[in-house]
C-alpha cells in the first residue's frame, strides 16, 4: 500500500501557510489529547485482535462526527516504512505510530491516522485514541476549542476511560488527569545570540512547561527551533493547561522581540551581515545537509522578521523544513536518493525556491 497525500487538503501541510498570529515567530500549534477505550486493554498489552477492534469501533464513531465523516484513513500498519517516515517527517503521525523509534520495529497491527485537514486521531499509539490539532501560528486559541469539540462528539459514541480522582486513564501515567499536551513550535534567535535562552528555558522548567526539538520528545533543538509545551497534566483542568501555557509563550515572544530589537540597537552590521551571509548560502549553494539547511534558514527567517531582507517570504521559509528532508526529496524524485544526492538534490530544491519568491517578489 502506497500513502496518496492528494487525499489531503494541500497534502496535510495547511499549517505552513503562515497565516496563523505571530507567524513569523511562532510556526505552529498542536495539541493532542490521549484517550482509551473503556474496559479495552492498553496498545503494549493488547492482542491483534482487540487492536483491530480498537481501530473498528473509533473509525465507526468518528464516521458519525461532522469533522471526521469525510475524513481520510491511512492504515499504518499497512504502509512501507519510506511512506510512515514521509508522513512523520509531515508532522502527521508520531515515531511511536510510524514504528520509526527502533529500525527493526514495525507499527502495531491496527496502527492507523484518520485525519481531515487539521484535526484528525491517531489510532492505536502509546493509547487508543491521540486526538491532534495543527495549525498554523499562535493559534492555541482556536485550536483547543477545535479538538475540544471533537473529544466531545468522539466521547458521546464511544465509552472512554476515566477515574473520578485521577481523570482520563492513559498508558503512561505522566499523561493521565486531562491527556493534553499542547505545544507551540517558535524561532528564537535572538534568545539564542543574546545568550538568554538558558534563562528563559530553565524559568519555563519551574513552572510547568518543557522544551523539545521539531518532532516534540527527542529530538534535537536545531535551527534555533523549539518546541514548548505543558508538562503537567494531572491536578488542572484542559483550560487551564492551555491558558498557562499561552500566558508563558506571549512572555517568550516579549523576550524574543526584546532581544531582536537589542541585537539591531547595539550590532546592526553584524546582524545585516550574519542574515545576508545566510542568504547567499542557500541562494546558491550546491551541496546542503538537511542541519545546515535548517541553521541557515533560521538566519534568514531573522532577516525577514527584522525586516532587513524581503526577497523570501515566511510560507517558503516554512516549506523549508518539511519538503528539505530524506523522505521529501526521495518522494519528490520517485526514488531513493544516497547521501550524496540527498545533499545534491536539497540543494537544488532550496536554489529553486528562493529564486521562484525572488522573483515574485520583483514583480
């Protein structure tokens, strides 16, 4: 079974659009909310069987909500592995869905996404259900009323799992209470060179919040992209969770902003120098790792949010860290690429690119 991303509207990848507040800081928002069938076995001790039921009876109850009914089902377990890392590389599915975290593992018998447009559930990860949201921006605003409306339709069909004391019952109890997790994905460069990001990180740790890399916990922080997200789940209820959390990301985005403005007060050549350098580089480089793309990007991504370079917009930026990627370039040449084309053909992709919005641009 081939993965069909036509299926999608615009391939899954809405989020990119920059449209969302704050674009040019704050890439995205996801939230997600883990859920287990009543009476259901968790996934790590379940049979094939009773996974396949799992993945029946939600697929039959999301059929009947209005957000999910002309949704869009991807088999996992299903899929070859290039198709789960393209879809993971997506921010579609997590590793634990895609059986990508161990090279000889494989997806549980059931694994399953049945996503429309920015809403959609994983079927038969770490729990039974991860409802997920991904939208552009800092939306978290209209993203939890979105999966709140969803949890509930999906809740009214389907017996859920829950404890009046400890709340929504999940596999890994650093989950249980609400099962939320939200995150914000947001460029903090001028944190970084004003080294004042150790600080900002470690005040988030005190209170609740936690950092990861692009593809949430463990990954690497590259580019200078991070992840925020809520780390207490038990003990408060999903508003709250979600409201702490965009108190403290409009804190980080003050900083931030503070910092750039400091960075172009105090060394304005230098930044001019660091953004345009960066620039050059992906414009017309020839060979690129997908680091060195990412690392560059986040230059230029400072540039444009400082308004010292305008022949790249923020959606191309945004495009860069998705379709740069192994699985991305394979599925755009309709093969396997080596290393060495990888770096070849990133590099070319990236040429292309700036020169179709630098031309635009000059219209």
């Amino acid at each position: 079974m081939t993965v069909d991303l036509t299926l999608l509207p615009d391939g899954g990848t809405s989020w990119l659009d920059a449209s969302g507040p704050e674009n040019n800081i704050v890439l995205s928002t996801r939230i997600r909310l883990a859920r287990n069938l009543q009476g259901r076995p968790f996934t790590v001790r379940a049979s094939q069987a009773e996974l396949l039921s799992v993945l029946d009876d939600v697929c039959a109850a999301a059929r009947e909500t209005p957000v999910l009914r002309d949704g869009v089902l991807y088999r996992i377990d299903e899929l070859e592995s290039f198709d789960r890392v393209l879809l993971h590389e997506r921010h579609l599915i997590s590793k634990e869905l895609g059986g990508l975290g161990n090279p000889n593992a494989d997806p549980r018998i059931g694994a399953a996404l049945l996503t429309n447009g920015a809403l959609g559930v994983m079927i038969n990860e770490e729990d039974h259900l991860r409802l997920q949201t991904l939208e552009s921006g800092f939306a978290l605003e209209s993203a939890f009323p979105a999966i709140e409306r969803l949890d509930t339709d999906l809740g009214a069909r389907l017996a859920v799992a829950f404890h009046p004391e400890f709340g929504y019952l999940t596999a890994c109890p650093t989950n249980a209470g609400t099962g939320l997790r939200a995150s914000v994905l947001i460029h903090l460069p001028g944190l970084v060179l004003t080294k004042e990001i150790g600080k900002v990180l470690q005040g988030l740790s005190q209170i609740g919040l936690t950092f990861r890399g692009l593809y949430g916990e463990g990954s690497e922080v590259i580019g200078n992209f991070f992840q925020l997200s809520n780390q207490t789940t038990l003990g408060k209820s999903e508003e709250a969770l979600v409201d702490h959390l965009s108190q403290m990301v409009s804190q980080v985005l003050e900083y931030e902003q503070q910092a750039r403005e400091i960075l172009l007060r105090e060394a304005p050549t230098v930044i001019e120098d660091k953004v345009w350098r960066a620039y050059g580089r992906l414009r017309y480089a020839r060979i690129l790792s997908f680091e060195e793309t990412m690392n560059l990007s986040s230059g230029v991504r400072l540039g444009v949010g400082l308004n010292l370079i305008s022949e790249v917009s923020v959606y191309t930026l945004n495009k860069l860290l998705i379709f740069t990627q192994p699985a991305h370039l394979a599925h755009r040449h309709g093969r396997p690429l080596s290393d060495s084309e990888r770096r070849t053909e990133r590099a070319r992709y990236v040429r292309d690119l700036l020169e179709a919005d630098a031309n635009r641009m000059a219209r």
